[in-house]
C-alpha cells in the first residue's frame, strides 16, 4: 500500500515557543488518521502544518510517497497540495443554497459532471430533498454532513477535519463519525481528524495518534492504544482503568500485586517496582473465586454498571456487569481475572 502522507521528525513554533515537537507517522493511501489529544497539545497546529497553513521549524513533510510539501526551506502553497479541509466552523456561504455550496469547489468542471458530482454526494449523505434550502434551514446534522461533501466534492487526495462534530451533542457525534468513516472509504480518501473525543476517535478512525504537550506519544490502533498502551500517559488518557502497585520478581518479568503473580508483556527487571494497568474488563465475576473485593461505588451505564471494587489489601479496581445482573453496594463477592500479559511501567 502507498504512503500517501508521512511526517519525518516535523516541529512548529509560533516565534520562540515550539508547539510542535519532532513527531514522526505514516498514514497510507486510504486510511483515516486521528490526532487526539487534550487541548492545547498541538493536534490543530500539526493539522494545518499538513495543510500547508503554518511553516515547519524542523523535519518534513512528505504526499504520495515522494512529493514534499513542507520543509524548512520548501513550503508548497495550501491550493497545490489538493487538500480538502472542514473546520469547527463548517464555513458554509450563508447565501448560496446547497447545491451551489457543494459546485463552489468544482469551477472549472463541465457542467453535466459538475451536476452529476454534487446528485451523487447528495445521495451518498441522503441529503437530495436540501438541495436547494439554505444553511440556516439546516438542522446542525445536515450542516455536517453539507460541509463534508462540499470538502469532498472536488476529489482531494487528503481531507482534513479540524474538530469538526464539537457543536453536536455527543450521540450525534459518534453516529456522524460512523456515517463519515463509511463515506470516506466509499470515496477511497485519505483522511486525517483532530479530535478530543476518544469514541469520536474509535469509531472513525484506523490509526490514532495521541499527543500530549506537542508530542506524539504513540501512533497506533485503537485496540492497541486501549490494550498495549506505549506509557503511562496514553493509558490514563485512553478509556478506564486503575494502576496496581507491584513488583517483579522474577527475570521472566512476573509481578507480585495485590490480584496475585500476573505476567508482564515486557520483560523489567526483577526487584522493580511497577505499576500495572487493570481495565475493567481485566475482571470477570466469578462467585467461587479466592479472591474477593467490596463494591464500595457503582455508576449505571444503561447496558452496564460500572463497579469500584476495593480488594483485601485495599487497592481498587473496575469492573462491568450487565446491568440486569445487579448488586448491591457493599455487597463482598468473588472475582477472577482473565488471562493475558499485562502492561506494565517501572515506578
């Protein structure tokens, strides 16, 4: 598969402050990136370095496997990269209908195909009955969906998306970025979101990047981010969790913790401290279990409860259980970890 964009090593800097710090990744043709990140860690800005909208301090910046577009001493200019973009904003004109929203990018196209490019976007969102209503006639779904396909229209070879589901309400988010994911892999576009929602993240995107402070602390799959988290930061900042104390003694990288003797997926020496990543669904119920824990907190989550658990030594855990199942606070009962390697970072 093709590269159709890859940083190398690329820092940005408003004057003396770097806001972006030597970060590296490769998307491939086709593939939808997401940078996520906490506000403020410099996701935005590396969106609009890739747009062409700010210089690069350092490194490059790489399209379609050998064009470069941004380097310290090359800044190709944002209208020759073909790239698609979609703020916060939307920036829909406010006095053109729909239709000639959507044909704005595609001047200079012949008119029978102008027409049958803006009919079958239309389509694809179903959207035909809009065609000629204004923005403001719009509900914040359509206006979405409106300002997707008006990026789209003209066939960028890379769409960025800057935030753009933070207006809706957070149903709507997640089940726009689903309806956005299967049209970008209808059209085969490359695409890259900046987001700070981690289901927005999940549900759009192939490969996420999490930032912090301007750097990219790992680039990877969802399930890897969730389940084989680079360090410390990334798993806090990816779904639920608690981190056990415990030590590793043996070679082999076994801990000793307060849930008993647990594998380690990476080999620490022994006699290190460590902290040990538990997910909720690390622990499953299980009434004949020796170990045993005090629901001391529980939150409902409609299909779900969310249980804090406090074990013997003291320490705490999550766990889910559907919520048909319940259990009382300050019930004991008897848990069981299921079996795999565990993540784990030197104290």
């Amino acid at each position: 598969m093709s590269q159709q964009v890859e940083l190398k090593q690329v820092s940005v800097a408003y004057q003396d402050k770097q806001v972006v710090k030597n970060v590296s990744f490769v998307l491939e043709n086709g593939e939808i990136g997401c940078l996520l990140g906490p506000s403020g860690c410099g996701k935005t800005t590396l969106l609009r370095a890739i747009a062409g909208f700010e210089p690069v301090r350092s490194g490059e910046i790489i399209f379609n496997n050998s064009q470069l577009v941004s380097s310290p001493l090359r800044q190709l200019p944002t209208e020759k990269r073909r790239v698609g973009m979609v703020f916060q904003d939307l920036a829909l004109f406010p006095h053109l209908t729909v239709t000639d929203n959507i044909a704005f990018g595609l001047r200079g196209w012949p008119a029978s195909q102008r027409r049958e490019r803006i009919k079958r976007l239309l389509q694809l969102v179903d959207l035909v009955a809009v065609a000629k209503s204004y923005p403001h006639q719009l509900s914040g779904g359509q206006q979405q969906r409106i300002a997707l396909i008006r990026a789209l229209a003209p066939k960028p070879a890379l769409l960025l998306l800057d935030e753009p589901f933070s207006s809706l309400d957070s149903d709507l988010r997640e089940q726009l970025a689903i309806e956005v994911r299967a049209l970008l892999k209808q059209e085969a576009v490359t695409a890259i979101l900046v987001s700070h929602s981690q289901s927005e993240a999940f549900a759009m995107a192939d490969k996420i990047g999490v930032m912090q402070d301007g750097h990219l602390r790992q680039w990877d799959t969802g399930y890897n981010l969730y389940h084989s988290p680079i360090d410390h930061f990334v798993a806090d900042f990816i779904g639920e969790g608690v981190f056990l104390a415990g030590t590793v003694i043996d070679e082999a990288g076994l801990m000793k913790t307060p849930l008993g003797i647990l594998p380690s997926q990476s080999v620490i020496h022994k006699g290190s401290a460590v902290k040990v990543l538990v997910r909720p669904d690390d622990i499953s119920f299980d009434p004949q279990s020796p170990i045993r824990a005090q629901i001391i907190e529980k939150r409902f989550r409609g299909a779900f409860y969310l249980y804090r658990l406090k074990l013997a030594e003291g320490a705490e855990v999550l766990i889910l259980r559907e919520s048909h199942l319940d259990c009382a606070l300050y019930d004991t009962i008897g848990i069981r970890l299921n079996e795999r390697k565990w993540v784990a970072w030197r104290t």
